[in-house]
C-alpha cells in the first residue's frame, strides 16, 4: 500500500521528539506510519482549516504534533512542523493552535 503523502519534521518538532523516551518515540512513529496509510480521525485530525493534529494516546498519556500542509510541489506533503505537547486533557489550548499557525507562517516565508 502506498502512503498518502510524506511526513517532514522541522525542528521544533525534532526538538520535542528527542526529548522522549525510546517507547514513547516508538508509539508515535508507529502511529505516523499508519496515519499516512488510513485515514483515522483518532490518529490523525483537522484543527483550523490549515492546521492539523497528529495524535498518540500512550500510558495516560496525549502526544500532539502539529502540522500543516504544503502542496507547492507536486506531492502531497505534511510537514509536522510546528511542535509537540504532551497533555493529560483531550481540549488543545487555542495558544497551541497560535503557536502552530505561526510557525507555518513563517514556514512559507522562507
């Protein structure tokens, strides 16, 4: 099976993520994996009209990635850009959803 679109990190996202343990890592990447191949609005899920949500549930835990999509090239790309949150409630704060939107501002700037 074919994957929907490709996945970049930008560096707040590399950030976050390297400050997990392996397992937690793992999960995610696990997660990402099969997100790209079915969509599952459990896993993967639409915040704003340019802002998108990667979603892992691991031992109580919530792990957030956000992300938006650049389609300037010819494939479907996602680009997990902005950055992680870990959290114990399921509500995004609408500050994270700011933080995310800048980043994709600045994202397409360059």
């Amino acid at each position: 099976m074919k994957p929907k679109f490709e996945v970049v990190f930008l560096e707040q996202a590399i950030d976050f993520m390297s400050k997990l343990d392996a397992k937690a890592k793992k999960k995610i990447y696990y997660n990402l994996d099969k997100a790209k191949l079915q969509n599952d609005p459990k896993l993967f899920k639409k915040l704003t009209d340019d802002i998108w949500e990667f979603r892992t549930l691991y031992q109580g835990f919530q792990y957030r990635l956000f992300a938006f999509w650049d389609k300037t090239d010819k494939s479907e790309t996602l680009v997990l850009s902005t950055h992680g949150i870990i959290k114990k409630v399921s509500k995004v704060t609408k500050a994270e959803i700011e933080k995310a939107m800048k980043i994709r501002a600045e994202y397409f700037e360059q």
